[in-house]
C-alpha cells in the first residue's frame, strides 16, 4: 500500500510541476464566475506544492525499500 501511496504522490507532484493549469481546473476553477487563467503566484504555488508531493513520494519509496522490504 505504501508504494501505491508513493507512486500516486509522484504522478501528481510530477502534473503539478508540468503542468499547472490542470489541477487548477480540477480544483479551483469551479470558484470563478469569470474565466480567467489564473495568476503567476498560484502557477508559482502549485509548483512548489507539486516538489513537496515529489519529495514526499521519494521519502516513501526509500523508506518502503529500506525498511518495510527488510
């Protein structure tokens, strides 16, 4: 179950650093009567978010095969 979680945590760390505009439609773009792309700072925000999701999907890998594989 840890690597699914690890695996899912890297996919969507990966989409949030590729590509920003498709978690912004998934999450917030229901909030807007106007439709309008959304600003640098929320591109720079999910970015940043999609290397934390990245980083915790490699402390799980490595914490799956160095601990739970033992």
């Amino acid at each position: 179950m840890l690597l699914f979680q690890a695996i899912i945590l890297l996919l969507i760390g990966l989409t949030m650093i590729i590509n920003p505009k498709v978690i912004y439609k998934i999450t917030d773009k229901w909030k807007s009567y106007f439709v309008t792309d959304p600003t640098g700072l929320y591109y720079f925000s999910v970015r940043i978010g999609g290397v934390i999701f990245i980083i915790l999907g490699m402390v799980s890998l490595l914490y799956y095969y160095l601990v739970m594989k033992v």
